[in-house]
C-alpha cells in the first residue's frame, strides 16, 4: 500500500477510539510531511540536495507497552503502521484489550501485519529491527541492556506532567483542569500532578476543582483501584489532614477536599512551592504559582514531559519554556497530544528511518 492509502485506513480505524484523540487522513500525512520532508517519501525517490532520496522504514517493530497507557501504545502501533512495518507487541500479563479492538477495526491485509501476546516470544528481541519500550525507568533500562547496536531503540520511560494558571479571574479552566487529571485515571504520562496558580486566586481554585471533579466523577466514574492504591490515597489523606491541622506559620493553611466515602478524587492545596508528585487515580496539588517556577520544578525537571497553561498564549508559553518540558498546551487539551508532537522531546517516525540515496548518471 501507499502511505496515503495506509494513512486511510489507520484514521478510519481510530474514528472508533475518541480517546485516541483526532486522527485524520491530513494529520497522518502532515505528520509524514513535517518530519520526512514530502508525503512521497515512504513510496519513492524525490529529490535531495544533488541526487535523489526515499525512506524505509523498519521491516519489524517490536513495540513494549505498558498497561497504564494503552493510548500510547495505540499511537506507536499506528506510526508502526502507517511506516509500512510489521509489529509484534508484547502487553502486559493482565491484558490491554484497546490494542486487539484497533486491530480489529484494520481490513485483513493491515490486521496481519500485527501480532499480540502478554509475553515476550523467544526470538521477538533478537529479529526486531526497532525496538519502542513504555514503561518505567527500570523497564527501560532493562531492554536498553538487551539490544543490539544495530537495532533502533526507542525508550518512553517514566514522565511528570503539571499545569500552570497565571489568570483566571472567572475560573474558566477548572473544567477542563479536571478533565486533564482525571482522565486515564491520571495514570499516563501527561497527566497533571500539580496545578500552580496565580496566588490571589489558589484556594479559590482548589476548592472550585474539587467541585469540578466531584462532577466529573459522577459523569466518568474512576473504575477499579487496587487495594495498595487505595490504601496510598487514604494514607495520603491522612497525613495531609494532620499537617493542616497543625499549621501554624504565616499564610495560607494547607487544605483538603476529598469524595465523600470513597477515594475516588483528592485535591490537595499546598502552599509549598516544591513540586509534588501524586499518588495517582485523581489525586492532584493545587499550589500557588512560585516567582521562580523552573526552580520549584527542578528536582523533576528530566523527568517532565508537558505543561498545560492558561491562557494558552504564546507569552505565557515563553513563560514555562525553561522548566524543562518538552510540550507546552491548554490545559484542556494535555491529554491530547497532536499527531505531530515531538514524543519525549523527539521525532516520532525520523528515528525509525532507513535513507536510501540513489545518484542518477
């Protein structure tokens, strides 16, 4: 098949995943276009510089994914896709059944080039010719160790995300800023930890989230938590609460607000500027916005990946563009990366490229 021709029947596919976000016919092909030069150049040889040139990619991908973000694991399946290659994808042992239902909705001939299986068969490592791996710094690190230097290796290891109010007098993001935590069940890697604000407005904006996603949790219940998860969350709470309690520096006191019987969402307003990062399944700091933001974040600053801002302007943008993040958004949209992000800080398709160069007589 052409790319475009792939790129058809890969948006068809996602059409059926909202989650995933918009994919489309254009932005699969804006995203051929942006990083390989011209939507050409998987098909044939185009000019460049004084000869010609034309891109393969891998015959096989071997794409490790994480049970946290099977959204990130659908993305990859389909750039691995929409590269012409065939993909093995080890999930995990409980399962990720987004990865088969995308499959399901490709016609037969795309559908074969994609194998599934909750281990990792014996020759997958050895024959892949790129290896993608999402999971923890430890998981990264482990088959860092175990590929060959003639294998491309993609590594998505863990990252911290957060958001940032420098104006809302009319508390218009807290929708959204709730959306943004609450969704995956703040489980992936653009999830907001923490949530810094103009200070004349912090608690305010505390409280009014908490509203916010005792809202969205009526509407989207969380789903299941283990009873370790749990337990972090009510531990969380309990700390938090006697910290409060016995408050007794100038300013603001620490607060909480927490579901009513059950740990189905906790935020926590925390005048400390340091970052924070949460226990996870709805848990989210609300903090006042620090003079010195790329200092309270520094600890952490390797390790992040995006910033939802508001207002979304490009000098408020300019404003976060040192801490350290790699993708700068409206804090509605965090969950929602563009086809065309630059995925941990790189190219999503480029690493995986074989050039070929062809000189005419």
């Amino acid at each position: 098949m052409q790319t475009r021709e792939l790129a058809t029947h890969l948006a068809k596919a996602a059409r059926h995943f909202p989650w995933l976000g918009p994919v489309t016919v254009d932005g699969l092909m804006g995203l051929v276009r942006a990083e390989l030069g011209h939507e050409d150049a998987l098909d044939r040889f185009l000019p460049y510089g004084e000869h010609r040139a034309r891109a393969l990619g891998p015959c096989m991908i071997l794409h490790i994914i994480s049970g946290n973000t099977p959204h990130a694991g659908v993305q990859s399946l389909i750039r691995g896709l929409l590269l012409g290659a065939y993909n093995w994808c080890k999930i995990p042992s409980e399962g990720l059944p987004e990865i088969a239902e995308f499959c399901e909705q490709l016609p037969f001939e795309l559908a074969r080039r994609v194998i599934v299986s909750n281990e990792l068969r014996g020759d997958w490592l050895h024959q892949a010719d790129a290896v993608i791996v999402f999971g923890r710094d430890e998981t990264v690190e482990h088959f860092r160790k175990r590929v060959r230097a003639d294998q491309r290796f993609i590594p998505h290891a863990h990252r911290l995300s957060f958001g940032v109010v420098f104006d809302d007098p009319e508390f218009a993001s807290v929708a959204d800023a709730a959306l943004s935590a609450s969704l995956f069940n703040q489980q992936g890697c653009l999830s907001p930890h923490v949530y810094y604000v103009e200070p004349k407005i912090a608690r305010e904006y505390a409280e009014r989230l908490a509203k916010a996603m005792e809202e969205f949790e009526q509407a989207n219940p969380r789903g299941p938590v283990t009873l370790g998860e749990q337990t972090d969350i009510a531990a969380l709470r309990k700390d938090f609460a006697f910290r409060a309690s016995m408050h007794c520096e100038p300013g603001e006191a620490p607060a909480l607000w927490e579901s009513p019987g059950s740990t189905a969402w906790t935020v926590l307003y925390d005048p400390e500027p340091q970052f924070m990062a949460s226990c996870l399944n709805r848990v989210v700091y609300v903090k006042p916005l620090p003079d010195n933001l790329p200092l309270a974040v520094r600890r952490v600053y390797k390790h992040l990946s995006t910033v939802g801002i508001h207002p979304a302007t490009p000098e408020n943008a300019e404003k976060v563009g040192l801490t350290g993040v790699s993708r700068i958004c409206p804090i509605g949209r965090m969950q929602y990366p563009p086809l065309t992000w630059h995925h941990d800080a790189r190219p999503v398709l480029l690493p995986l490229i074989h050039w070929v160069d062809y000189e005419a007589v």
